[in-house]
C-alpha cells in the first residue's frame, strides 16, 4: 500500500540547541532544525518515523535573523550562525553557558554579557585549507562539507584574513600552471594534501605550510619562485610530509624551503615566536581580551607564585609575569615548549621557569612533594583536563583557579570535580570565534574549605 505523505507543518523556532540549531515543539515534541533563527516562523516537513526535520521555506523572518556573507553558508562546516545578527549569536552564547551550568550543575549561576568584537569578521590569523581533485581532475580546496569527506571548493573565507586567502587561491593556480594534482589518499599519489597559512597581523609576517603525502616535491623550486613572485609578504615557507591515513594536518617531518622556519607577533606588547606546530589562538585581538580577563579575575600580586598549566608557547605566564613573583609554565609539546623559552629570552622575562613536561604528571608530582602554588591558570584542550590533574588540584591547595575553556561541556564536566573544594565567582564567556557556535568561557574559582 502506497504511504501518504503527511502534509508539511508551519512551526515557530522558540530556541537553540548547542549546535546552533534550532528547535521547535511539534506534537508536544522537541525537533532540532538547521539554517534558522529563534522567533523564525518556517514550513517543515517532518519525518516521524526517522526524527528528522527538514526545512522547506521561511515563512516568517526573525527579527535576529540576517543574509549571511558567505555564499556557501548552508553547505559549508565551518560556520553555524552566520545567519544570526552578531548582537544575538553573543545572547546566544552567554545562554548555552548559562544552560549548561545550570544543567550539569544543578544551581543557577550568574554568567557575564559575552565579549564580542567590533568587527566579527576576518579575524582568524591561521587559514587550514583541505586540497583535493574534483570529478575531473581539477585541482580544489577548501572546507568539507559538513558531516562528509567531500571537500567544497571556494577562494574566499569570511574569517579568514584576506592575505591568507589569496595565498591559498594563487597555490591552486601554480598547481595548475605546473601540473600539479592533489593528493589522493586512496592512490597515494598527487602532492599536496593541505595548505596551512599563518598570519603576524601585528608584525606583517607570513608562513606558509605546505602539506604533502611525500617528500618528493616535483617542480619545487619553480613553485616556490612563482609563490614568492606573487605573494612578497611570505616571510618563511615549510614543507610538512604526511604520508599517514589519519585526520591529523600535520606530519612529523618537516623541510624549510624558504626564511627561517618561524614567524613572530606582537601580543599586548609582547613578542612571540610562533613555528608550525605550535599552538597559539587563532584570534589575536580577542586573545588580548581574553588574557586580560583571566588577569583581571585572578587579581594576581607580586608574591604569587603562579602555575600556567597547558601553556602552550607561554602566552599567559609571559602576560602575568611582571604581576607576580615567579610563574611555573608546564606544556607537553616540545615545539610549543621551546617557543617558550625562546619567547621569555626575546621579552626578557627571568621569572618563568618552563617544563617540558605532561600537566597532569607535573602536578601529581608536585601533590606529592607537598610544593605549592598560589594561583593555577589552567587552559587545556577542548577534550578537557583529566580527573588525576583535578584531584591534584585539590592536594596542593592553590587559593584561587581561573580557567580558561574553549568547551563549555568538557569546562562543566571538570568544575563538577573542583567545587567539592572551591566555589564559582565569576563566568565570563568570551567570543573568540565569531560567526560559529563555539565559545571561550573564563571561570574564577576560590577555595573555600579548609
């Protein structure tokens, strides 16, 4: 027997889920619905059977909602709000923090207006471009679309710096020039799998970073001469070798092919050294922001002695090192580790001392020589820290702990570990990435039981 398909329904979008998307009540049901804004009056079609929702039209326009920039938004990963008014993806992310303490924590708190930015586009200093060969064999880059492996080709990125982009469309072009294809993961032939561009806004200086499935690089002086040629303010070019299946950019080889294998930048008046593998925020002026927030919040004096966990090329411990009497920077990566002290030399700074070390090994061990610090500035990964490094926390008994998160979800899932010790004063989320659903949240704890 043939199914009739059920009418389609006109819904009103009442809220947001933390992807970005948004949900609506039908039959006494939450659904979830991509591409649409709270207070959106849009027709779906619904799938009962399956849970899905699809959008059909809006028929209805939000007062939040906007045109996005991008013509690619719909298709397109890297963005998720883009359709929002910026005033409202802010309340938007103040909102999903404010939900997910609440909800994992079971008390309301009180959390800070989002820090946003004057201009919420072209921010990103570090451009990360897939590179592939479509149907017929030309040379694209760009994004994958969501959900997918397949790559959706396009030369203009709206948070990208413009420099970057036209780095990137003027590598696709001499690939052409040259006769070069894309790597073929299947095959294992072609060249290049990724272009990775990083930017010194401050400073003007630029790396690019060449990723390929092999060392052999066909026609390499002559792609460097034509690159170079066109794009003057290249201060160093690197060839990245990653021949592994594997979701990782970056391989452990490396070649300089061009400058000193590095760039530098200028951060709230400090000078930082930045290789290819190092991690440093991709949004430099949201980053002074967001520093100056942790600082503030931890009210740090010139007795302290402060512990920069997760510390990556020493950022944080170099902006609070003239505030307090010594800091202890611990950081796993050796590249980003020897950045560090590359960068304390360059600014001077005799008052960090940094190790190479896992951060969570680092402090049970300091737990177990009874040391201790008085502030513990923690900015880990978006996976979170681990429960041992938590509990150590609770061992050495630092007066206060600011941390700084790039997950709210992993943020809440480790404070549910330190308010069994210490108490939440402060929630400030701040808008490093503009445009996508993702939010940096700042949180100050004290220590309140003896």
């Amino acid at each position: 027997m043939k199914e009739i398909k059920k009418p389609t329904e006109t819904v009103s979008i009442i809220g947001y889920n933390e992807k970005g998307n948004g949900t609506f009540l039908s039959n006494g049901m939450p659904w979830e619905i991509s591409n649409v804004v709270e207070k959106d009056v849009a027709e779906v079609d619904i799938n009962y059977k399956n849970r899905e929702a699809r959008l059909i039209r809006i028929k209805e326009k939000s007062p939040y909602r906007t045109k996005p920039k991008c013509p690619i938004f719909e298709k397109c990963g890297g963005c998720q709000i883009q359709h929002m008014i910026y005033s409202h993806q802010l309340e938007y992310k103040k909102r999903i923090v404010e939900e997910l303490f609440k909800k994992t924590l079971k008390k309301t708190y009180t959390i800070k207006p989002c820090l946003g930015m004057d201009n919420p586009y072209y921010y990103r200093n570090k451009n990360q471009m897939v590179f592939g060969n479509d149907p017929k064999l030309k040379v694209i880059s760009g994004f994958y679309v969501e959900g997918t492996h397949k790559v959706i080709n396009f030369d203009n990125c709206y948070l990208q710096d413009d420099v970057t982009n036209k780095i990137v469309a003027t590598i696709k072009d001499i690939m052409v020039k040259l006769r070069l294809s894309a790597y073929n993961e299947d095959r294992k032939t072609g060249l290049i799998r990724h272009v990775m561009v990083k930017r010194s806004f401050s400073l003007n200086e630029t790396m690019v970073i060449l990723v390929t499935g092999t060392e052999v690089f066909p026609g390499r002086n002559n792609f460097l001469k034509m690159l170079l040629a066109r794009h003057p303010e290249i201060t160093t070019v690197i060839q990245n070798i990653n021949p592994k299946e594997t979701s990782a950019v970056l391989g452990n080889k490396e070649i300089v092919l061009y400058g000193k294998g590095y760039i530098t930048d200028c951060l709230g008046g400090y000078i930082f050294k930045i290789s290819s593998q190092s991690f440093y925020q991709v949004n430099p002026k949201q980053t002074v922001v967001l520093y100056l927030t942790a600082l503030k919040l931890a009210n740090l004096s010139k007795t302290n002695t402060l512990l920069d966990a997760y510390s990556g090329v020493g950022t944080i411990g170099i902006f609070a090192s003239s505030l307090v009497d010594k800091v202890i920077s611990v950081e796993l990566e050796k590249s980003a580790h020897l950045d560090a002290i590359e960068n304390a030399k360059m600014n001077k700074i005799k008052n960090v001392r940094f190790f190479n070390d896992d951060a969570t090994r680092f402090l049970i061990n300091m737990a177990r020589r009874k040391e201790k610090v008085d502030v513990v500035i923690m900015d880990p990964p978006r996976s979170g820290s681990t429960p041992q490094f938590l509990q150590a926390i609770l061992m050495i008994k630092p007066q206060k702990v600011v941390y700084i998160s790039c997950n709210p979800y992993t943020l809440v899932n480790d404070l549910q570990t330190l308010i069994k010790d210490y108490e939440i004063n402060t929630i400030q989320p701040v808008d490093m990435f503009p445009q996508t659903n993702h939010v940096e949240c700042v949180v100050l704890m004290s220590r309140v039981k003896e």
